[in-house]
C-alpha cells in the first residue's frame, strides 16, 4: 500500500513539471504570408488557440487589423467593426491530458470586401497577450468583368491595381478558358497577347464558339500563390436554323424530341411554346436541359393528334441588354394505320382486279361449253333454194 502511494507520488511530481512547460499555442491561417486576395472575393481568417489550462478564457480571442504595416498593434481595430462575420468554437478537452482549441473565423465577402481592407491582420489572445500576425493584400482588376462579343475583334484586359500598403507586387500572368486547357486549344492562332505582362489577350476574328469565361491567372512571387480573375466575353443568344428543320412529320405514338440549337453567353435560358402557348411539363411532356443550356431539350412521348402544332424554343438571356432569340418548326402527325392505306388499296385493286378476271373467264368457259354441246346443221339437207337456180346450158 505504502509502496502504491510512493509512486503515485512520484507519478504526479513528474507530471507538473511537464503539463507546465507545455505553453498555449496558437497559430493564424491561411498560413500564406502576404495573403492575396481578389476584391469582390472571399476573405477568410481563422485563429486557434490551443491550450491544456483548466481555466480558459474563449472570448479573449480577437482579431485586428492595422491599415499600416509598421503600425502599432494597439492601435489596431477588431474586425467585428469592419463588417467582419464572426464565428467562434470551442472543443472542450475529453481528458485532463487533452488540449482545448478555441477556433475564431472571420469572414467578409463580396462587395463589401475591397481594397482598403488591405493590411496586417493580428491573431490575439488577450489573456496571455500572445498573438500571431499576418499580411494581406487585397487588390482589384480594373477592367471590365464583361465584353460584348465584336465579330471584327474582342479584347479582353486584365490589369492589376495594388493598394499603397502592398508590399509584394511580382507576379506573372497567364490566360484559360473556362477554367481547363490553354488558348491554343480553342482559340488555335487566332489570338495575341500583349502588353509587357501579357495582360490583354487580343481575340482577331472571334467565333461564336469563342464565347465563355477566360481566365486571367496571376502567380505571385516567391509563394506562388495563385489568384484567378474571371473575364466573361458574352454574346447574345442566336439559334442555328439550319439545325432546326422547318417541319418534321409523325406517326401517332412515336416520341417527339427538340432540341434547341442555340449558341451565347451567359448560357440563355430557354422556353417551348406550342401554337404560340407556353409547354408546361407534364406525364408526356419532359423540358430538360442540354449541356449548359437551361430547358434546352423536349420530349414528347406516345404523339397524340392534338400535340400537331407550331413548337418554338425561345431563348432569353440573362443579360439584360440582349434580345431573345427563337427558331419553329411545324410537327405533322399521321393516324398509325397511314402507312398501311396505300397498301391497303393496291391490295384492293388487285382483288377486284382477280375478281373482273375470274367472272370474265368463267362466262367465257360457259360460252364456249354451250357451243360445243349444240348439234350442228345437217350435211345433206337440200338447200330449198336450189329449185330456183337456173341452169345454163354450155356449149362446148
């Protein structure tokens, strides 16, 4: 028993020493340092604080932030005060052995996030007065975000604008489209780059299938971080009428399937009217979408005379300043028995044909059947006209 006691002892005599030296930490991430944001993005901050202390205090976490980088972290502001969204969560410890995390997030996005909210931002807990900082540079593109498609040329331009407070302005830029693959992929040798960072990409001749998001992507320097700003080079919605037959014709219980052929960006949204009244869809009636297009297929199952009609697909663009664009076709539709009825009555000629022919034949046998059972006229019946011939004598 003495023996168990000692070593309890002993046990905890070690152990203080140890849980002492293990200090709070804490750490601020992302854990790039400049941190660069786009204005109008997402910027988001998270503190942890990790702690075996019995008596922790969750709300002396706080984030601030300094305008100046030199600046005096006294002087900096809470975030809560700059239109900063907060969340702050607590893991409680399961043991006596096990750390406890204080995790604080902040969070400003969208409009409200812009180049002034560039700075250094200070990770703090107040308790114990230890804190983390970090750097951030929000910085904006001061071109345009959306180019109207030009059939002669299209330029799109991607030209940085870095707060005074940046400190890191290396980069290099690049360009995409639609978030995979390079330009040769799609653009071939129909385009150009200019500008001593190549930040106007220069489209000669652009196609309809030019339109899309192109990315502009910077990569700074010396962490390599990247940042994608997105261009949109948008067109208004045109259809391809010549993918678009004129007329179609069906046999009743056949499926009848539209598709749309549509090109522009913002992808439109499309609408199908029968006889000029809006499709709804329905136990026959599916609008689905094809591709990127919005309610760009219909299919009709088991056609019924009364789905005969005019069908449009109309497409509306998002942008508000593009016309809406529409191709028709008018669908015909056959009784099922329509195939058979010119069969139907080659077989009838035929009949009546065999018919004419068989009753031809048969009274003609019958004709020739009473002929031959008939006696014929007598050999040497004397003729009663003989009598009244007049002989002549001839002289010889």
């Amino acid at each position: 028993m003495w023996f168990s006691l000692v070593t309890c002892c002993l046990l905890a005599f070690i152990t203080l020493p140890t849980r002492a030296n293990e200090e709070p930490k804490i750490e601020i991430l992302p854990t790039t340092d400049p941190l660069k944001v786009l204005e109008g993005g997402k910027l988001e901050i998270t503190c942890k604080y990790s702690t075996k202390a019995a008596n922790y205090q969750p709300n002396s976490l706080i984030i601030k932030r300094s305008v100046e980088r030199q600046g005096n972290i006294a002087n900096a502001v809470k975030l809560m005060n700059l239109g900063f969204e907060t969340h702050r969560s607590t893991s409680p410890s399961a043991t006596a052995s096990d750390w406890t995390v204080i995790t604080l997030k902040v969070t400003k996005t969208g409009p409200q996030l812009t180049i002034q909210d560039t700075g250094r931002y200070y990770c703090i807990y107040e308790e114990v007065y230890k804190f983390f900082q970090k750097d951030v540079d929000i910085f904006r593109v001061s071109t345009p975000s959306k180019v109207v498609f030009n059939e002669t040329s299209s330029k799109l331009s991607c030209v940085p604008e870095f707060s005074t407070e940046t400190t890191v302005r290396d980069y290099t830029l690049s360009w995409n489209k639609n978030g995979t693959g390079t330009l040769d992929d799609t653009l071939k040798d129909r385009y150009a780059l200019e500008g001593d960072m190549k930040e106007i990409l220069a489209i000669t001749k652009p196609e309809w299938g030019d339109l899309g998001s192109y990315q502009c992507v910077f990569t700074f320097t010396p962490s390599q971080q990247v940042v994608v700003h997105n261009i949109d080079l948008m067109g208004p919605p045109t259809v391809n009428a010549k993918s678009f037959d004129s007329s179609k014709n069906y046999v009743q219980g056949d499926n009848l399937i539209l598709k749309c052929p549509v090109t522009g960006y913002p992808y439109p949204t499309i609408s199908w009217l029968r006889d000029e009244v809006l499709l709804n869809a329905g136990d026959r009636v599916v609008i689905s979408d094809e591709g990127k297009l919005v309610n760009g297929k219909l299919t009709i199952y088991s056609l019924e005379f009364e789905d005969k009609g005019t069908y449009k697909c109309m497409a509306n663009s998002t942008y508000e300043s593009f016309q809406s664009a529409s191709a028709s076709t008018v669908v015909r539709i056959k009784d099922r028995l329509a195939a058979l009825w010119p069969f139907l009555g080659i077989v009838a000629e035929v009949i009546i044909l065999c018919i004419i022919i068989f009753i031809y034949e048969k009274r003609r046998g019958k004709q020739m059947e009473d002929e031959a059972d008939s006696p014929d006229y007598p050999a040497n019946t004397p003729d009663p006209r003989a009598d009244e011939v007049r002989q002549r004598n001839v002289r010889t």
